[in-house]
C-alpha cells in the first residue's frame, strides 16, 4: 500500500456519512474528505457502491459534464446487478430524472412559469400568506418557526401556483413527507413508496380531469392545455412534472428559511446588520444558501463511460453523489468558510441551487420567498431569540435534504 493511500484509509476510518454525528454536523468530515480523499467511495444502506464529490472546482465539474446522466433506466439492462435504484415509478418521468434532449422539453414547458418576472407576480400574495403566518403564532404568543412558519409558507404558495384546493392540502404533506424519505432511504424505497405513489397518482387524475373540463388560471390548467395542443407531454409526464413541483415546494426553501433563521440567531451581529439595512438581504440570501444549504447532496448521477476523477476510476454504471455542502464550504473557493458573513463577496457562487442543465427552477421562488420570509420576520419579531438549548436543536435525517426538525422561537 503506498503511503498517500495508507494516509487516506486512516482518515477515511473516521468518515461515517450514516452516522448520527455525521447528521447533526457534517462539515468536519467533509473537511476530512476535501483534504484526504475528494472523491470518496462509501457503502450505501442498500449494499451498493457510490462516490462522494466533495471539493467545489469537481463538484461542479460533475455536474456540468454529460457523462453523469440521470436516467437510470439506459443503464439498466446491463447494471441490474449493481444496484436496486428505480426510478421507474409513475411519478418518475420529469426533468430531474432525464437526460438532454428530453429534459429540455420536459423543463421548457414549465421554465415559462418560473421566470423572475412571472414569479415577481406572487409577491404581493407571498406577503399575505408571509403576514398571516406570523398574525396567527403572534396570537398564540410563541412560535415553532419550522411547523409554523417556514414549513406551511412554501407549501400555501406552490399549491395555489397550481392551482391545489386548500383542503387537499394536508394529504400533499404526507405524501412528499413519505416520497422524500424513501429517497433517503434506498433499502425499502420501492415497497415504502408504492402506496403512496398510487394515492398520489389517483389524486392527480382526478385533479388533471376536472382541469380539463373547467380550466382554471392555474398551472395545472396550462400544462394540460400545452399537453393537448402540442402533444409535448404524455400523461405520465405530466404527473412527473406536477409530483416534482409539489415535492420541491415542499421540502427545500423550508430549509432555506428555517437554516437561515437559525444562522441570524447564532449570530446577533449579522441580525442586527440586517435589521438595520433590510436592502442587505440579496447577499444574506445567497449566504445562507452556501453557510448551510437545504440540499445536503445533489440527486443521483449515473457514470454512461468509464470517467477518471482525482486518481479514482469511476466505471459506468457507478453512481456518483455530489456533497454541495461540503463545496460551498470548500476553502479553495471562499475564503474561511464557516465563517457566516452576509456581506461576503463571492457567496453568489454557491452551489446550493445546483449548476448545469439541472440547475434549480424554482430559484426565482425560492429567493423571493426566502426574501419576503425573513425580512418580515425581522420587521415585525425584532427580538426574536432562540427558545431552547442549542445542543437540543436535532436535524433530519437523512442525505439528500439539509433541516432542523423544530425551531422553537421567543419574539
Ligand atoms: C431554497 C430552495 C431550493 C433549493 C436549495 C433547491 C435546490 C435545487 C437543486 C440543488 C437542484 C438540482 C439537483 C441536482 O442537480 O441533482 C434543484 C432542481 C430543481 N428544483 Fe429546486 N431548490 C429549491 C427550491 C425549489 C422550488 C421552490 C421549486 C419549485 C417549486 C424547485 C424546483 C426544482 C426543479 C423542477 C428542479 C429540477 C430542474 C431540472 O432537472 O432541470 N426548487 N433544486
């Protein structure tokens, strides 16, 4: 053994990404991993084999290069064996799932909606929402900031972007609750989510039949329409589409709120800068997003050929995960990065919305809820403080998403 792959198996004996530890704070491991071994091979919980990209200049690397591909389905045949990863579920046929050319007809449908322009449209509606959010814990006189404010603000919005009745909004919980853990959770993915991807996929039936017939000013309502006229989406597309949104309306800008909140309250100096200048908060945003992002690990990626990276030999058919924690805390890229400084600079360059052809969507949305949220919050809680033990504070668990359980907050 030579000595740099001895120095590298001793580091690496420290290095559990399953572990309890490694959930409540990632970063020293990810510090290990940058320095000893980049690009990290671990056992997943199902038996399978996956690499770990921890540093920023691979990180993006990967993500813009066309021989990690996302549809697992080409590989299929031949690596049946590898791994019991399947995407192939009635939910699965959207732009997070496919590989150019079909991803750009998947997302070109739905990009439309998603412009900063278009999305700017919400902003009065955001503030409403936001404003009566923050009336209701106010008259409860205490708040548990991720159950009552940052978990139900995004949710609200996306549903009714959609154009989802209010009162079938709480099964929507459950579900992308359930679909997102099974994600998390390979072993018992497929058997754990059958159920519920049958009720989800029933819901939308029903949901896309009564849009057809009586079209609303929804987004529903516009992909049926562009489904009809151009025959662009197939039905089993257009639920993929659909399930997609409400998951990712569902389950990120929680995070982007609630890591944000948590941030400005371990540091008062920062909270009292952006109190003091609200016009702060584009670049406070951008550092929240890099100082603890919401989206821990990019989705699967899928070697199509054999690809050399860091002195590893990454085979097709290998999946490959991309630690986008760990590069916005890469100090080759931003200097001393665990310090949380919204005025820094380069924060801009963060990879919590991803990079490439799959880059966030929804950013524009989540910026302008994320803006909207916590100036407000500012504006009307100026003495907003932390209502527990930190050392109390638990994160979920789980790879893919970044967020504490509860954040229970005095004002
Ligand atoms: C702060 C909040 C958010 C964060 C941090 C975030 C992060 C991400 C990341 C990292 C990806 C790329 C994943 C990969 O390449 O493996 C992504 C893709 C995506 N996001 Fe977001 N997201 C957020 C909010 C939203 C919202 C609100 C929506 C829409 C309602 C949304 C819709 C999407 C879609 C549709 C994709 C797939 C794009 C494609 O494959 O072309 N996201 N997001």
């Amino acid at each position: 053994m030579s000595e740099q792959s001895s120095r590298q198996q001793q580091s690496n004996e420290s290095v559990n990404l399953f572990s309890e530890t490694f959930n409540q704070n990632p970063y020293p491991t990810f510090r290990i991993l940058r320095g000893h071994d980049p690009v990290y091979q671990t056992l997943m919980p199902d038996g399978h084999i996956a690499w770990i990209v921890t540093r920023y200049e691979d990180a993006v690397s990967v993500l813009k290069d066309g021989r990690f591909i996302k549809d697992y389905a080409k590989l299929r045949d031949e690596q049946e064996q590898k791994t019991s990863h399947d995407h192939s579920s009635a939910l699965a046929e959207n732009m997070l799932f496919s590989d150019p050319p079909d991803h750009k007809r998947l997302r070109s449908l739905v990009q439309q909606a998603f412009t900063p322009k278009m999305i700017e449209r919400y902003r009065g509606r955001i503030e409403e929402i936001t404003n009566e959010l923050l009336d209701n814990a106010e008259a409860k006189g205490r708040m548990e900031l991720v159950g009552d404010f940052s978990f139900p603000l995004p949710i609200i919005v996306i549903c009714e972007l959609l154009g989802i009745p209010k009162e079938d909004r709480n099964q929507f919980r459950t579900w992308s609750n359930a679909l997102v853990e099974a994600n998390n959770n390979p072993e018992h993915a497929n058997e754990n989510m059958q159920p519920y991807v049958e009720a989800f996929v029933t819901y939308l039936q029903q949901l896309t039949a009564e849009r057809r017939k009586d079209p609303q000013d929804d987004l529903v309502s516009q992909l049926i329409h562009a489904e009809d006229e151009g025959d662009r989406l197939t039905e089993k597309e257009l639920y993929g589409v659909i399930s997609l949104l409400i998951i990712a309306g569902h389950e990120t800008t929680v995070n982007l709120i609630t890591n944000g909140v948590l941030a400005l309250l371990q540091h008062p100096d920062q909270m009292e800068q952006l109190k003091n200048q609200p016009d702060l908060i584009h670049g406070a945003l951008n550092e929240f997003l890099r100082y603890e992002g919401p989206v821990e690990f990019s989705t699967d990626r899928w070697a199509n050929e054999t690809v050399e990276l860091q002195g590893k030999t990454i085979e097709r058919g290998d999946h490959v995960l991309v630690a986008l924690d760990s590069a916005d805390h890469d100090p080759e890229h931003f200097d001393d990065p665990d310090v949380f400084d919204i005025k820094r600079e380069s924060n801009s360059k963060h990879l919590a919305f991803g990079k490439g052809v799959h880059f966030c969507l929804g950013a524009p949305l989540a910026d302008l809820e994320g803006e909207i949220a916590i100036t407000t919050l500012l504006r009307r809680m100026p003495d907003l403080q932390l209502d527990t033990e930190p050392e109390k504070l638990q994160w979920r668990p789980g790879m893919l998403m970044r967020g504490l359980k509860e954040l229970p907050v005095a004002f």
